[in-house]
C-alpha cells in the first residue's frame, strides 16, 4: 500500500473536520410534507429513514390508561389523549388507514436500522406535573428494555421532565426545548443542550456560541425557509429541525 503524502492526510483532515461541523438535518415529525405521509406516523418515520436524515423527531403522550403513544397535538382527531384509553383511540384513523401507533411500535420501526436517531418529544401532560413525571418513567424504562439508549435522544418542554431523565440516568441525551434557560442554567443542571425556537436564538444572538464554549449540543427549530436554513448553517448550530429536510439537504449538499 502506498503511503499517504502529508497533503493529503491534511486533506483528508480537513474534510472530515468540516463534515463533523456541519449542521446535522432532524426531520420534524418525521418526513411529512412532500411525502404526503401523516405526521407523526410510522410512515412519515419510514420516509426520514429513507431520506438519510440524521434524527427524526416525534411527538408522545400519555393515555388515560397509562399507555405511550405518538401524536403532536393533545386531541387525536378529536378525542383528547390525556382522557382518553389507547381503546378509544384505535376508533381513530390517520389519512392512510394506520392507527395512532404506540411509543413502543414507533421506537421498534425506528430501531430496524442505525443510522437515523430516534428524537423523543415527551409532551406535558395538560392534566399536571405528576403525570408528566409518570411519562418520564415509562418513557425512560420504555427505552431501557429496548436496549434503544443509544439511538434514541429526549426532548421536553417541561423542565421537571428533563430533570427527571437526568435523575434516571446520568449519561442520557436530553435537550430542553423552552427558552427561558440561558446556555450556563442548561450545563449547570447536567443537561445536554439547548433545543430552541429560531426566534430565540435571533434575539439571544450569543447563545449558539456560549453553549458551544460550554461543550452543549444546539439544536434550532422549526426551520423551514432557505433563507433561515444559510443562517443557522452559517453559525455552525448542531442541528436543525426541520419540516423541510429535502431542501435542508440540498443546501448542505450544493
């Protein structure tokens, strides 16, 4: 085998730092608006999956009866989740035929390959802190006997929440999604990183670098526009959540 010359090691250096730089794609509820598959669903999964994206993003509640399932929106189709059994639940149907499938169901499609992580949203339960505390649990013991730890990251807008995955295991990924946390608050509370609205991360123009500068992974959202995609990219974010990754992929990848 012939040795490689010092340029080109160099090269090859360079690439490779530059490729770990570049901003990562998470597909928002999966990859739903070109695909005509409905968020939230095993399908829109199954097109992230294809599309290569680095993370797909889902959305999970907790039933009447205790049991996870995945939907954005506290009603599914009109029946509200947090009151409602995963029984009265199946009465419902997506567009194309599927079920409101289980937090179970959609971590085991997902884990069919190793490629695509698995961004789990856990939804505040309107009906109060306690449960919201016990989705936690199931959540995180859901994942553990999966054997899923290293595919899957959390996300919640509850704070309690993320503190709670914390206290459950030390090494987990886990972002915060609200905005009132300044980059510091999120690293002295042993969290992973900062999952923000775009229009905070505008309007705290520091914090990208700050949380770089204290070792914690950034992710922004809902990015859609091209013109919000080159901002983000430029300011070397972590990640970018998207409705939009086939156009995020072709700015990436000119």
């Amino acid at each position: 085998m012939k040795k490689l010359t010092l340029a080109t090691v160099l090269l090859l250096t360079t690439t490779l730092v530059a490729f770990a730089q570049q901003s990562k794609i998470i597909a928002h509820r999966g990859a739903w608006k070109h695909t005509h598959a409905p968020q939230n669903s095993i399908a829109s999964l199954q097109e992230a999956i294809k599309q290569k994206v680095w993370g797909s993003e889902f959305d999970v509640h907790l039933t009447k009866d205790d049991i996870l399932v995945v939907n954005h929106d506290n009603d599914f189709y009109g029946l509200d989740i947090a009151t409602s059994t995963y029984e009265e639940l199946l009465t419902k149907k997506h567009p194309n035929g599927e079920s409101i499938p289980t937090a179970e169901e959609y971590l085991k499609e997902g884990l069919k390959q190793k490629n695509t992580k698995l961004i789990y949203e856990l939804k505040t339960n309107r009906l109060g802190v306690e449960r919201t505390l016990q989705a936690v649990q199931q959540s995180y013991d859901l994942v553990k006997r999966l054997k899923a730890k290293d595919m899957v990251e959390f996300i919640a807008f509850s704070y309690e929440a993320c503190l709670k995955f914390r206290e459950l295991d030390k090494k987990a990924k886990i972002h915060y999604l609200s905005s009132d946390k300044a980059p510091q608050e999120i690293y002295n509370a042993q969290l992973s990183g900062i999952d923000y609205h775009l229009s905070v991360f505008k309007k705290n123009n520091d914090w990208i670098k700050q949380a770089k500068a204290l070792k914690l992974k950034t992710n922004v959202w809902t990015v859609n526009s091209t013109e919000d995609m080159q901002f983000f990219i430029d300011r070397k974010i972590d990640y970018i959540t998207t409705d939009e990754p086939e156009s995020l992929y072709k700015l990436l990848n000119p």
